[in-house]
C-alpha cells in the first residue's frame, strides 16, 4: 500500500477517492521525498502528529513541489477514514493543521449539507495559519477565510473542489437553518436599526453582511473583542 | 573394488572420461526441486505495514566515508546497504523505494496492508495531543543540556567546513577562469606558455 487507495475503499463523487488530486500532482506527490519517507505506512492515527507538524498550508510551490499539507491529503484519500474520525479533526482544539486539513479533506469529500454543518462553525477560528505560495514564500492566512474560500471558491491548494449546492438552495428546502451567529446578530441589529422601516429585501443584506464579515478580518477581529468585552 | 576401476569395465579405452555420478546428481536435483517448493509454499506476510517511528536520517553519512565491514560483495560497494536482503541501493531515493517494496516488506513478514485506525485510537491519540499541548515545554536536565550544547557545536562545525570548502571551490573556480582568459600575446610576453594538450 504505498500509493495504493486501501482496498474497502467507497467511490466518492463517483470516482476513486485519490482521483480527487490531479494526476499530475498525485505523481507529483508519489515522487517526493515527504511522501516516500514521512507518509510511508501512515494510519489515520499515526497521521495526527503529522499533520499537526505540518509547516504550512497550501498547494504546489517552487519547481511545482507539492505541499506536505497536499500529501497528507492524498494519505488520507488513500486511507478513507471513517467520517467520524475527520469530524474529530476538525473539531480538535489543539492543532489548528490539522483542523486545517480535516477541513480540507471534508470539503473534498463531504455532501453539501455535511460540509456546511462541520466547516461553518469553523468560521469562528480566527487563528493563523501559514500559506506556502507558488513562488515558494510564505503569507499569513486566518482559519476563517481558508473556510470561507473553501466554502465559496472553486479551486483552493491547486485542487479543484467538487460542486457543492449554494447555502441558499439547502435554506430553501429547509434543509440547512438560516445561519444566524451571534456575529451577525450584531451586525444585523445595527443594520436594522439604521433602516428599522425598510424590510425588503433581507436575504440579501444578511448575505452581503456575511461577505463583509469574513472579508474583512480586522473588524471582525474588533468585533469579536467588542462581543466578549460586552459580555 | 574400488570406484575408479569401473570406467574399465564398461568403456573400454574410453576408461578417461568422467563417469557421471548418476546418484548424487539425482539427489541434489531432489534437493533442489524441494527447496524452490519449500519456498514456495512460504506464509504470507501475517502482520500488516508499520510506519517507521525514527527519522530515517538519510543525509546523516553525507559526505563521510564509513568503513563497512561485513562479509558479502554487495555491503562492500557504495551506497546504501539494506541488511535485510543483502543487496546495495545506489542513492536515497532508490532506498527509499527499496525499503518501502514489497519485497522488503515481506521479508519483514508484512504485507502491504495498512492497519485501519478506529475513531478510539484516533479519540486517544487526540487527547494525547492535548495533554502535550497543554504541559508547558519541559525543562531539560543538565545532561540533556550538554548533550543539546554538543550536538549545536557539531552542527555549527559541520556548516562552518561546508562553507569553507565551498569558499575553496569558488576560488579554485575563479582561478580557472582567470588562467584561461589570459590574453595569449600578453601571456608569451610575460613569458607563459600555453601546453597544448598532449593528445
Ligand atoms: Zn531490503
């Protein structure tokens, strides 16, 4: 089993679970030395304290070097730990790498519902996190906007991420509550009392207030002072 | 009688020949055929793939010569010697494969299967990890210390020779370069010759 997925393996989105890595990186990443000597023989377990060693986040970098964060992703496509296990990632406290990959791995290989279920609450993870860019230098990332891109864009880590249903479809057919936060309540309640009479239209402020909260880190930062100083 | 008089009986004055030993032959050929099915009919590898816990420290003999002394031809060639099968590996990467094959793993009795790790053991490695993260850097002892303060002066020692091989390297270098853009008329003046090569 050194690049083989393990053989109970399910298909997911129809296809063998390592496929969700571009060929040319899974090759990529079976030829480097991260993979041959770190992720050799590595259990959902043992993968823990790897993944909580990881440097970075991140994709391809420098002479289209993979990230050891992609490794162990693919190690985990391999190995298709129970849900629960991933779940149990993203949720620990301790590590943020590896929330940051359980996360990752969850949104390649969750359902839509799932997905906003266990990665919204990580919105709220306002920890760094560092990024390896594709010049090879490294920029600062918070949790919540590499949720937020994981939520919203199509291709994140040089990895395109399968289609999810807008968080507006799930809402529709009442599958998924409006999301309300304690945030956003703020935000609204300011918003509401501006333009207390004027209740057209309230889909769209709540969303567009959502993209200004997660765009803008600094007041949200300010923000979330304000709140525990309040309470 | 003895064996050598038997040629005579049969042969005539072929008697100089080589008799073959028809019974000896036919038992090492008995031998042979059973060992290859003794090997095989060897068991499957019965445990499943471990990762390897150490750093494999790979770079750690770089640029150091080591004696080897251990019989057989292949661990005296250079390179890396897998002590398991015997056989020599060029460089790290060729290793790595190596040791991460089949064939090695085998002899290891494992086969390429990986354990599958329960939500438990995934629940009590997290609450390790907490534990460790909650207990603040420990502090080391004095032995520990010099050991730490050693291992820092090696390093130390160790970059410090790479640097000034390398400064003689780009010397040596620059030298080179500077010998051949000599101006050949103002060599002759100056009264250099240049050897032609003598091939
Ligand atoms: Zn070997």
């Amino acid at each position: 089993m050194a690049n083989r997925t393990v053989s109970d393996a399910k298909n997911i989105h129809g296809t063998n679970p390592q496929y969700l890595l571009e060929k040319i990186i899974r090759s990529r990443i079976y030829e480097s030395l991260y993979w041959k000597e770190d992720c050799f023989g590595l259990t959902a377990e043992s993968l823990i304290d790897k993944a909580d060693q990881l440097p970075c986040i991140g994709g391809q970098y420098g002479n289209q070097k993979p990230t050891e964060f992609l490794c162990l992703t693919l190690k985990l496509l391999q190995l298709q730990p129970e849900k629960e296990i991933i779940i149990d990632f993203i949720r620990n406290e301790d590590s943020k790498y590896l929330r940051a990959l359980g996360a990752f791995y969850f949104r390649l290989i969750g359902d839509s519902l799932e997905i906003y279920k266990y990665l919204e609450p990580l919105l709220y993870d306002f920890r760094k996190l560092r990024r390896r860019l594709p010049d090879g230098a490294y920029d600062i990332i918070h949790m919540d906007e590499f949720i937020d891109s994981l939520l919203r864009d199509e291709r994140v880590c040089d990895t395109i991420l399968p289609r999810i249903l807008k968080r507006q479809v799930l809402e529709d057919n009442e599958e998924l509550e409006p999301r309300v936060s304690f945030l956003e309540d703020e935000l609204e309640q300011e918003a509401l009392a501006a333009a207390k009479k004027e209740k057209k239209d309230r889909s769209r402020s709540r969303s567009s207030s959502r993209v200004s909260c997660y765009r803008n880190i600094k007041t949200i930062n300010i923000y979330f002072y304000k709140c525990i100083i309040n309470n | 009688m003895s064996t050598a008089y038997k040629g005579s009986e049969v042969g005539g004055d072929t008697n100089f020949r080589r008799t073959w030993d028809r019974e000896e032959y036919e038992k090492k050929a008995l031998e042979r055929e059973r060992e290859s099915e003794r090997a095989k009919v060897k068991e499957k590898p019965t445990e499943l793939l471990k990762a390897r816990k150490e750093k494999l420290e790979l770079d750690k003999y770089l640029g150091k010569s080591q004696v080897v002394q251990t019989a057989g031809a292949a661990s005296k060639q250079p390179g890396f010697y897998c002590k398991i099968c015997d056989c020599n590996i060029k460089d790290s990467v060729n290793y790595l494969d190596h040791i991460n094959g089949k064939r090695h793993q085998s002899k290891l009795n494992r086969t390429m299967k990986v354990e599958r790790s329960s939500i438990e053991d995934v629940r009590a490695k997290l609450a390790k990890l907490k534990k460790k993260k909650e207990e603040p850097e420990k502090e080391l002892t004095f032995d520990e210390r010099i050991e730490k303060a050693k291992k820092d002066e090696e390093k130390r020692k160790e970059s410090r020779k790479a640097r000034k091989k390398e400064k003689k390297r780009r010397k040596r270098e620059q030298e080179e370069q500077d010998s051949e853009s000599l101006d050949p008329e103002l060599a002759a003046i100056m009264g250099f010759k240049k050897f032609k090569s003598s091939n």
